[in-house]
C-alpha cells in the first residue's frame, strides 16, 4: 500500500508569515525580529484556532505595539506574501499524487485559507484531504490533531509520513509512531521521498 504523506503547508508548500517582516518593519520602523515576534505568540494560536477573528487579530497587534499602520494595511501584506510558492513545490505535488495519498495538514487562519486556496488550485486538486487546525479544535503541537487526522482518513501512524518546517510539530509527528522529513530550503524533498515509495 503506498505511503500517505502529511504536509504542512506555510513555509513548505507556500510562504507563510516569513517575509511579511521585512515589509511590515520598512512601513512602521520596528526591526524584522520584533515584528515577526508580535505576529507570533498567543494571539497567533487563538487566530488559527478560530477563537478570535484576523481582524481582532490584527487591531491586538497593532494596539500592543503602537504601531503606525492599518489593519487592512496588514491584511494586504501577509495576503501578498501567501502569493508565493515555495519554489518547485507545486510541479511536485502533483508529480507525488502518482505514489502517495496526499493529505494537508495546517495551521492557519479561515480567512487566510479562504484566500490561500482561491490563489493556490494546485492544493484543491492535488490534496485527497485537507484539515485545518480551526476545523480540528487543535494546533498541530497537540498530538490530539494528528489523531483526529489519523481516524478520519482512516490511516494507522505506520502507514504516514510527515512533512514540516517546524521542529517541534515534527517531534510530535515522532512521538505517535508517525515517520517525518524536517523541511527546510535546503531539503531535497524528492530524494527524501524516494525511500517511502512501494
């Protein structure tokens, strides 16, 4: 039986919130590192978990930090950042839907994937299945969204494998039994495959 592949989707698949703090810092005069922090935190987590609106999201930042910027300023930031793919990505989703189930597995925003996936086809069309973590009641570092996962596609940990950027979502990929390849910009992703291949 061929492997089911779970990836991530910000920063392996398209570009995330990495990036938007280079713009956002030039527009209000705080340096990149505190900008990306503010983004951050649990205001972030509450965001992607569908507790609070982007909106509530980004007036809390904004307020919190005193900064000189709008909140639809913000919303068309990040919005052009999530443009962009992650290069060579799309081709080998596509490709990899000759071998693998393929499953996207997310944290993120309802507004942001409501845009994510009008500007993104690729993701409809490729992905067998596709769980947010608004829709699972979890972020990815709870090991209850990757069981919740599990039971609904009907997959044993044994039979997946795991693809991320974060090391910590990684380490929870592991700790259930589930194999991973930790994603960077330097990875090889379809080398890294080839040894799940049937």
């Amino acid at each position: 039986m061929n492997k089911t592949l779970i990836f991530d989707l910000s920063e392996v698949l398209i570009r995330g919130l990495i990036g938007v703090e280079t713009v956002i810092s030039a527009r209000t005069g705080n340096p990149a590192p505190a900008v990306l922090k503010a983004l951050g935190g649990t205001k972030l987590r509450q965001l992607c978990l569908a507790e609070i609106s982007e909106i509530d999201y980004f007036e809390d930042i904004i307020s919190h930090n005193n900064w000189e910027i709008s909140v639809e300023d913000l919303q068309k930031i990040v919005r052009e950042n999530f443009n962009l793919p992650v290069p060579g990505m799309p081709d080998l989703i596509r490709s990899l839907k000759n071998n693998f189930n393929l499953v996207l597995h997310s944290d993120h925003a309802a507004e942001w994937v409501d845009y994510i996936l009008q500007q993104h086809r690729f993701l409809q069309s490729s992905f067998q299945w596709i769980f947010f973590s608004f829709q699972l009641g979890f972020l990815k570092k709870d090991p209850n969204s990757f069981s919740i996962l599990l039971n609904r596609i009907g997959k044993t940990p044994g039979e997946c494998v795991f693809i991320d950027d974060d090391a910590y979502n990684i380490e929870v990929a592991d700790s259930l039994g589930i194999q991973t390849v930790h994603f960077n910009a330097k990875t090889d992703l379809e080398s890294e495959l080839e040894r799940f291949i049937c």
